[in-house]
C-alpha cells in the first residue's frame, strides 16, 4: 500500500531521472531474444539433391494431461527471410512465439496443422496419436511436400524421403517453423478450452501437470478434455497403457528414429 500511495502521490516527479534531469521510463524492458542455433543447412543439403517442397514436422502437447496433441508442417520460402528469433518454440516468449508464428503464415510456401483429440489417445496412445497428428498435418499441405524434416521421429507412414533430426527444432529452420505454429494453434485452443471449463487454470498451464493443474483435478475431478488414461488424471487409474506409461515407449521409440 506504501509503494502504491507514493506512486499515485507523486506522479511523474517520482520517477527515476538521468544525470541530464530527463525521465527514465520505469517500465519493464521487453525480453531479448535468446541466441538462435537455427539455420538452413538441412534444407539446403536437401535441395543440393534436387527436392524443392521441404516440409518440416514437429508436435505439441505429447505431455499434457488433458487436451489433444497438436503437429504442424511448414514448407519455406527459401527466397524469404526467417522471421528475426526463430528458435525451438519452448525456447520463446508467448509474445516472441506469436510474432514469429504470423510471421512464418505470412511467408511460408504453405503450412498446415492436424490434431488428434483426447478421445482417440484414450483409445489408441500418445505415440500413436502423435503420428496420426503429423499425417494428418502433411495431408492438408497444398502444395504437397516432397521430402520431410521432422523433430526426432521417422515417420513411416508415409512413403516419403526424410530425416529425423534429434533436438531438431533448436537447428532447423523448417521443423522450429513446425513447432511455433504447433504450439501457438495449440495453446489458442487451451486458452478456449479455460472458458469453457474455468476451473483448472487452461489458459496458464495448457493442460501439463503443474502443482496448479494437480490441485484442480484433486478437487474437482477430470473434465472432458482431460486424457483419462494417464497416470494420476483419474484417483483410481495408475496408468493403463496407453497414456504417460507410453512415454518411456515414445522417447524410445522416437531415439532409435532419429538414429536410423
């Protein structure tokens, strides 16, 4: 109360000055970009063998307890400019991300997103609906892809030429597109998803297992969008198979494709 009387008492005269007698703005600076690794070189590889169409994959929400898991393919425009940040999506403000994500929209060659629903993780696992997300995302491409850079995983569904690249988002520009726009279009939906079901905190943690989402499901139980069967979302559920207990599966599954 101190603090807001002197300011509200004060006004202007109590703002910090230079030694020239000018006001400094107390406002807090904006964040600084953190250094990027991303560049080209895996696409131009690519196109030194003659591919043109390059679409870049990656995922969102494989982790989260309740909501569905969102890909995203972007194919580039090597005759534009990568939008100034570009990084890994986890790696940027929510400010940075959605910048960077029209940005990309705006210049990209083409991008698409797909997204597989609670529901059906229930029904199959988190591995096997991450695909599907990625299929689907490669399918509403227009135009389509030739070759595929995707973030860890082999994608053998599809009969295309491609290369997983471990940690893919933090060094090729296609798959970091992939992941802001992924995440970006996945985080709109939770922000939607918390007016619809206020009670869990949607639009701060996106459905992943902060102290905050835990406390909520413990008092009020799982709502519809929550993944039923991963550990701990329902009290007598300690995992069935085919939720969080598939993630040792995934990052397996996802290490041998990259390596392969």
């Amino acid at each position: 109360m101190k603090e807001d009387a002197v300011t509200r008492g004060h006004g202007d005269a109590a703002k910090p000055r230079s030694k020239s007698g000018r006001r400094v703005s107390s406002s807090p600076a904006p964040r600084v970009l953190r250094p990027s690794k991303v560049g080209t070189a895996f696409e131009e590889a690519v196109r030194a063998e003659g591919y043109r169409l390059i679409a870049g994959l990656d995922e969102v929400g494989r982790g989260s307890l309740a909501g569905p898991v969102v890909a995203a393919a972007v194919i580039l425009d090597p005759a534009r400019p990568l939008p100034e940040g570009l990084n890994d999506s986890k790696k940027l403000t929510r400010l940075q991300r959605e910048r960077i994500s029209e940005e990309l929209k705006a210049a990209a060659v083409c991008y698409a997103v797909g997204l597989v629903s609670p529901e059906e993780i229930d029904r199959t696992n988190i591995l096997v609906a991450t695909r599907r997300a990625m299929c689907d995302a490669l399918e509403r491409l227009c135009p389509g892809a030739e070759y595929l850079l995707i973030d860890a995983l082999h994608l053998r569904e599809v009969a295309l030429p491609q290369r997983a690249i471990i940690a893919g988002d933090s060094c090729c520009a296609s798959i970091a597109a992939a992941s802001v726009i992924a995440k970006t279009h996945r985080d709109a939906l939770m922000r939607a998803y918390d007016l619809e079901y206020p009670s869990y905190g949607f639009a701060r943690h996106v459905g992943y297992g902060t102290r905050e989402h835990w406390a909520a499901l413990k008092a009020h139980g799982a709502c519809a969008i929550h993944r039923r069967s991963f550990r701990g979302v329902l009290p007598d559920v300690e995992g069935c198979g085919t939720g969080e207990a598939d993630e040792t599966e995934l990052r397996e599954a996802t290490d041998e494709d990259a390596r392969g």
